[in-house]
C-alpha cells in the first residue's frame, strides 16, 4: 500500500503539470485551427460570389443572344438564317460580345443543325437524338434549358449546349443553340481554382456535374447529388460545408455552393482541407514536438518504471492464460472450464436463469491416430476447436476436457436450444473435409445435451447427465445426439 500511494505521488507531481502544459497548447491549437477554418469559409465564399457574377454574366450573354436570335427569326419566318448576311452579322456580334466563348447555330424542326458562319461551307448534322431538342418539344422542359455537356458531332470538342424553341412557324428553324466550348470554361474556372487541390464546378439543378476544374473527361455528367454532403443542403441557396469526396476523388474539402438566381446552374467551389490546414499543422506539429520532448525528458524515468510494471503484468497474464488454455485447439483447458462451469451454476441458481451442457466425444479417434498418425489427429483436434469458436456464441464457453472429450457451457439456454446447438455442430464437423498432408480426413462427433437442474450446486451432476447421454448417443451408434431431461 504504502508503494502505491508513493507511486500515486509521485505520478500527481509530474502529470499535473503536464496535463495543464498540454492542455493549454490544445486548446490554443483548437482556436486556432478554428480561426484557419472561419477565415478559409469566407475567403471561399468570395471567391464563389465573384464567379457567381461571371458565370452569370455569361449566361445572361447567352439569354440575350438566344432571345434576340430568335425575335429576327419571328420577323423574318420566310428567311433561312443559315444564309442571311443579317443574321449572320448578328451573330458575329453575339461572338464578339462573348469574347468568342459563345456559338449559336440554328437546329431545324427534324434536328438538322446549321453553322452561322461567313464561309460558304456549312457543316449540318443532325442532332435530333440530343436532349437539348428533344427538350423544346416536351412541356415539361420547353424554353430556356441548360444541357448535359456533348462532344461536338463536328469539332469532337465537349460543349455546353443550351437551347430555346423558335415559337414562330419557320421551315428552316425550330431551336436555337448557343454553346460553349468545355475548354474555355475551363481556363476561366482554372485562373480562379484554389491551388492546389481546390476544386470548381458548374451542376446542374439534379446534381450533374456538367464541368469540373481540375477537368476529368470521366466526371461529365456524373451524378453527385445523392451521394454527398450537397444532398442535406438541397433545398438552400447558398451553403458552406464539409465533404469527404467519396464520389470523386476522396479528398477532404471545404466546399461553398450557390444557385444561380435567374439560371438553372449551381456553381460549387472549394478548397482541400489539406491545403487549408497546411501552415496550422506544421505550427501545430512544432509545438507538440516541443511539449512531447519537454514531456519525454521530464517522465523518463516514470515510464521506465511503467514498463517494468507493464512487464510483469504482461508475463503473469500470459502465465496465466498459459495456465487456463489448452495450447492445441485454443480453448479453455479442463481446470478452466470447471471453474467457469461451477460460476456459471451458482449465477444460474441465483437469478433462475437456463443453462445447457453440451458432452461431446470425437468418435473413433484412435482409430484415426493409428491410421493417419497424431499429427493428422492434432489436424482433427485443432479443426474441431475451430468449428466450435466459429459456431458457438460469445457468451459459450468451450473446452477440452480430456483427450478427444470436449464440454461447451451454454447460459441462457434451455434443453431444447441446446439440442439444436449440438445437432448443428455436429452436422457441420460430418461435412467437414480435414486435410493432414495428402490426406483428406472426415470424424464424427458423439454429443450427450443436459440442463441445469434445482438441485444441480456443482458442476459434476449436470457432466455426469450430459456424460450418460453422451453414452447413450455412442451406444445407438455414434454421429448422433442424444439429451437427459
């Protein structure tokens, strides 16, 4: 006692002040990754409120493209603008004010698309089979519509297609298409990504990602709605969060998204909590290197000391599980069982609960060992106490008794429970294929099943009817269970 209350001493002298040195440097450390974090939210939404006003100025440049389009077209229903140097003109213009990153091109009423273009040759392809025609003639989708990105049936370069029906009669016009090249989003978001893992994204009101910086050709149109943080905030127009990246990259990231007020278009950006993070975790790391030297230096010696203890703790519990384990098959030995059988008895007893015994005989075992020899028996020995582990529940206790004589202790079971236990073991030990060199070996199991009684106080009543069982059992010719009532 007096050793203990000195080791007790001597632990509170040195460890207080420690603990209060650490807690310290924690909680500074807490505030201050709090600080990195509520700074980087608002250097993100900044950023996301600037390019929330790009990208809407684009958009809106396309809005006034599509609809100016389509009023010449409304006033001019007998002309074909393919051919019109006025229409023509006018989207030169449109280009010019995009600074080139807008086409428009004209979609017949079968889906044969025409380029506006001074030159005389015109590329047309058909692109009935696209979503961003077939949108103009549903109800449902009619009007200004943001397509999935498609490659270009002409150029073979990604775009961003979105369309407007003509809601005049004209044989020679019955969408209007202004895209995008993909590539040019792209250095606009590139210029504006927080380096170096930073990532940011256009989507689409269901969640597509429609072009994502860094650009990955497979994320075109992949669906990231359900399966991320962003589904919990889908109803909100604007929100900060934390995401794991699972569906993309898996890349921890700070991440701010806002829908477009005026256009079907959600714009998310954000920063790797990696990159974030970087210059607090190296002032983090510098200063619990600093307190785990000052802490190493200062309890040296104490943990010298804990070691030994550890040391001798660890060796008599090993001596002790030595003590309690049969070496061969990894349950407990005889001795061990009993004394878990007899607490399991008295625990019983007190609060009248179930208990089964399970007898169990490997049948004619030493007709294995003469044939196959004791290393193919061990085989069998330490299958069997593999079975019994991987069938029995945690709360059994499993044991080897005797040679080729096993017990499993069941609580909380009665007879029959107990019977289908056994039946099941022992069904599953007659398919079992053992394998000892080049021999393939098959056993059976004999299994007496007997309860705890009232009048059972030690464990040798309740073996000695689960025993006469599992004579029984061997008596009507083995691979068989048989229970004492």
């Amino acid at each position: 006692m007096r050793h203990q209350f000195e080791r007790a001493r001597i632990f509170c002298v040195i460890f207080i002040p420690i603990l209060f040195m650490w807690g310290i440097m924690l909680f500074g450390a807490f505030n201050e990754r709090e600080r990195v974090l509520d700074s980087s939210s608002r250097i993100i939404e900044q950023l996301l409120s600037l390019l929330e006003e790009q990208i809407k100025g684009l958009f809106k440049t396309i809005e006034l493209s599509l609809y100016s389009s389509e009023r010449w077209i409304s006033t001019h229903p007998y002309a074909n603008p393919a051919t019109s140097a006025e229409f023509i003109n006018l989207v030169d213009g449109f280009r010019r004010l995009s600074d080139n990153k807008v086409d428009i091109t004209i979609i017949s009423p079968s889906g044969d698309l025409q380029i506006i273009a001074q030159s005389s040759e015109r590329a047309r392809v058909n692109v009935s089979d696209h979503e961003y025609f077939k949108a103009q003639f549903s109800e449902a989708t009619r009007g200004f519509y943001v397509g999935s990105p498609v490659k270009s049936k002409i150029t073979n370069e990604w775009l961003l297609p979105v369309s407007i029906p003509v809601n005049s009669a004209s044989k020679y016009a019955g969408v209007i298409l202004a895209t995008i090249e993909l590539k040019k989003i792209i250095e606009l978001l590139e210029k504006s990504r927080i380096k170096p893992k930073g990532t940011i994204a256009i989507l689409s009101p269901e969640g597509l990602i429609n072009v994502r910086v860094p650009f990955n050709e497979k994320m075109i149109g992949k669906p990231i709605l359900e399966k991320s943080e962003l589904y919990k905030h889908r109803n909100k127009d604007m929100e900060t969060f934390l995401t794991d990246g699972n569906i993309t990259d898996g890349v921890t990231r700070m991440v701010s998204f806002s829908k477009l007020k005026d256009f079907p278009i959600i714009v998310s950006v954000s920063s790797a909590m990696d990159d974030i993070l970087e210059t607090w975790k190296k002032l983090t790391i510098a200063i619990i290197g600093l307190g785990t030297g000052v802490t190493f230096f200062v309890v040296f010696f104490w943990f010298q000391l804990l070691d030994a203890i550890r040391s001798r703790e660890e060796a008599q519990t090993k001596l002790e599980y030595q003590a309690k384990i049969d070496v061969l098959t990894g349950l407990r030995n005889r001795r061990a069982f009993l004394e878990k059988l007899g607490s399991e008895i008295e625990r019983s007893n007190r609060y009248s609960r179930p208990l089964s015994l399970l007898m169990i005989d490997l049948d004619y075992f030493k007709k294995i060992n003469d044939r196959f020899g004791h290393s193919a028996g061990d085989e069998v020995l330490k299958s069997l106490g593999k079975l019994f582990c991987d069938t029995i529940r945690g709360v059994d206790i499993a044991g080897r008794i005797g040679g080729e004589e096993f017990c499993i202790l069941l609580p909380e079971s009665d007879i029959k429970s107990a019977t289908d236990v056994a039946e099941r073991i022992r069904s599953k030990f007659e398919k079992l294929k053992i394998i000892s060199g080049t021999n393939e070996i098959r056993a059976t199991l004999s299994i007496g099943v007997s309860r705890l009684m009232e009048s059972d106080k030690a464990p040798e009543t309740i073996m000695d009817r689960a025993d006469k069982a599992l004579y029984l059992a061997k008596d009507k010719g083995r691979n068989r269970v048989e229970a004492s009532f």
